[in-house]
C-alpha cells in the first residue's frame, strides 16, 4: 500500500512539472498556462493539503523565474533592464490558489 502511494505521488509531481516545462515551450502563445489545470487536478487528487498547494505554486513560481529572467529579456530587450525579477504577483498566485480550493471542494471523490 505504501509503496502504490509513493508512485501516485511520483506521478502526480512528474504530471506538474511537465506542466511547467510545457509552459516554458508555450510563452508565445497568450494566457496558455496549463499549471492551473494541474492546480485544478492537484487540488482533487493530492491526499495532503500542503502538497496541493505548494506544488502547483512552487512549479509556476520556478517556471516564472526562468520566463521573466532568461526568455522575455532575449524576447523584448528593450523591456528589461538586467534586474532579477521575482516573478511574484499576489493576484496570479492568489488565483491559484483559489484553483486548488475548488478542486478540494468540487472534485472530492
């Protein structure tokens, strides 16, 4: 039993972070972020709480940090000064957030 929980939760992170890496393949396309819909199946199928929530986070945050610091500078040099943003907005996190207590609330099994 234990050992058919470590793969879930094997699973379910390798599901995130590919989520993440999908993300950095995307940038071009506007408003495509597929971390919310793991935010969203995080919320309805981690078995802790704190999983659900810092994963997703921890994913959009890490993949925020590779968009804002490496990807937009080469993209739109004229936008950016050469200072390490931090790529944390409380309103897109929030809304996160949000995504993972409505899988806790709407996806319960």
């Amino acid at each position: 039993m234990n050992n058919k929980i470590n793969i879930k939760f094997i699973v379910l992170v390798a599901m995130i972070f590919i989520a993440a890496t999908v993300r950095l393949f995307f940038v071009f396309i506007p408003n495509f972020a597929p971390i919310g819909a793991m935010a969203l199946f995080g919320g309805a199928y981690f078995d802790k709480k704190y999983q659900a929530l810092l994963l997703p986070l921890a994913t959009m945050w890490m993949s925020d940090l590779v968009i804002n610091n490496y990807l937009y500078p080469k993209l739109f040099p004229a936008y950016y000064d050469g200072t390490f943003a931090w790529g944390i907005s409380p309103w897109v996190y929030g809304s996160f957030v949000l995504v993972v207590a409505l899988g806790w609330i709407l996806l319960k099994k």
